[in-house]
C-alpha cells in the first residue's frame, strides 16, 4: 500500500511567532525524524503550508518570516507543497488529487497543530477512504484559553489523540512508525 507522510503547518509562527508550540517538547525532532526516514523509504512527502487570507490576522501572512517552512524541513527532500488557507489540507486545495495521482491509499499525519490542523486533516483523509497513521509524538500543540475555558497543551493533545484513536486514524509514536516502513 502506497503511503505519504503529510508535514502540517510545520511554519516559523510555531517556534518563534506568536504561536509557539509548547507539547510535547520533542515534536520537531520527531518530525524531522519522521521525514528522514520517509526520504530513505521513498515515500512521498508533502508539506503543508497555512496561509491567513484575513489580512487584519497578525498569523501566518504570506510573504512574512512567519508564514515561511521552517528551513530544517525546507531542506529536506520533499515532493510538493500545498498551500491552505483552512485547517483541512483537503478543503479548497489539490491535495486529494495528488495522493489520487501518486496512488496512496495511506497518509501518516504530522506537524502542528495536534487539534486544530492535524486532527481536521486526519478527520478529512478518512471521510475520503485513505487510511490513517497520526504520529502522537510528531504532532504538538499549545495552551488555549477563550472564552469557552482552559485547556492546557498537555491535555488538549491527549484528548485530540483519544478522539483520533476512537475512529479516525491508527495512532502511534514516530519510532513505531518508523519500524512500520521496515515491512514495506
């Protein structure tokens, strides 16, 4: 079965913006880990771009540092990159064709952030029969606070996770996925 890994938002605003991910520490690492291994395994790899069309946004404005890939995943080997403006992947982009295209039938999830832009794609590439893998550990997210109530990084993340592994992905850590493409 024909596999891409999905790199989400994986963007400057996350690490020195105004949204900096905060859990789990080592979700960048794992990332790059992730993709590493994807590279040697031949699998298709997709980064993911968020671009704010609400030019009053102080987020993710195109052209600016922070809109821009982090460079350690820009230098890395990948096949396209897709510019969204929602937090699906799917929603108004080509996504869906490429995959269609390049015959996957399976999506690893990982980049930021674990419930709003990882959890909505995961959601959507299975509402469109593709299976899917969320690397827990290669996702991350951050405390939010409004005026629905608190919810801290920790615990929003493990609750996306929760909710994924009730019906929507497979959920597993970077290093099981990694031993997963040995059986490829």
């Amino acid at each position: 079965m024909k596999k891409a890994l999905l790199v989400i938002d994986v963007q400057n605003e996350y690490f020195d913006g105004k949204l900096p991910v905060k859990y789990p520490e080592n979700s960048f690492k794992n990332i790059i880990k992730a993709i590493g291994s994807a590279n040697q395994k031949n699998i298709l790899v997709i980064l993911v771009q968020h671009t704010n069309l609400d030019v009053y946004s102080p987020n993710f404005q195109k052209g600016s540092r922070e809109w821009e890939i982090h460079e350690e995943v820009l230098a890395k080997d990948h096949d396209i990159i897709i510019e969204k403006n929602l937090p699906g992947s799917f929603t108004g982009t080509q996504l869906e064709s490429f995959l269609i295209e390049n015959d996957v039938k399976k999506v690893a999830i990982c980049g930021y952030m674990t419930h709003m832009c990882c959890d909505t794609t995961a959601r959507q590439a299975m509402h469109r029969g593709f299976d899917v893998e969320f690397l827990n550990d290669a996702t991350g997210t951050l405390d939010v606070s409004n005026y629905s109530g608190d919810i801290s990084a920790e615990e929003l993340h493990k609750a996306t996770l929760i909710t994924q592994a009730m019906r929507f992905s497979k959920v597993m850590d970077t290093e099981d996925w990694i031993r997963s493409l040995e059986l490829i």
